[in-house]
C-alpha cells in the first residue's frame, strides 16, 4: 500500500503514476476520474489490469470487469472509516509530516480490528 498527500486543488490523478513506481500490483481500480489515455497506456505497458470504467464522452469505448470493479467498495469503506478520527476528517495538523503519520497510524488502527 502507498499513501501520498497532495493540496486540496491537485487532481488525485497527478499521483497515480508516481504511486505506481513503488509498487507492483496486477490490477488497478479506480473511479472514472482515473480515465485518462497516458496513465493506461502506462498500466498495460507494466502488465497491470486496468479496471477503469471508460468516460462518457469516450468516442472508443473500453472493455471493464465490472466484476472486479465492485471490489473497489473496499477502499471507499475504508476511507468512511478513515473519516471516523476527529482528527484526520479536520486536519488540524498543519505539517504534512504529521498529518501523514496521523493517517499512517488511524490506517494501522483500522487494519488491526
């Protein structure tokens, strides 16, 4: 798993690739915000499954194991509870560094129930 924190404008999209750097998963899912040529084509290029739904407005639609998609309820779960720390939902911290490691530790505390 990687965590990276970005400002509240950036698109989550700007992270995905350098996220993928340090990891080498065989499928990645995501919401169709994620649905962007440059970022699936590198996903093939690596041999990762991209479950993408494709755009409305794509002129060439792509296949999805909506299958697979569903799975993707887990990670939006685990954020709702993520949300649940006072502390993580409001961000008091002003660092990075120490909002990093309060989600690092509210993520610890979530996996170990």
């Amino acid at each position: 798993m990687e965590l990276a924190l970005t400002p509240g404008q950036d698109a989550d999209i700007t992270q995905a690739e350098p996220l993928l750097e340090n990891i080498d998963p065989d499928a990645f899912l995501a919401d169709r915000a994620y649905d962007a040529d440059r970022l699936i084509d590198r996903l093939t290029e690596r041999g990762i499954t991209s479950v993408i739904p494709p755009k409305r407005n794509r002129t060439t639609r792509r296949k999805t194991d909506f299958a697979l998609y569903r799975e993707r309820n887990l990670i939006e779960r685990f954020f709702n509870k993520l949300k649940q720390f006072r502390a993580i939902a409001t961000r008091y911290d002003t660092l990075k560094s120490t909002f990093l490691a309060a989600v690092q530790f509210a993520s610890i505390i979530i996996l170990l129930k």
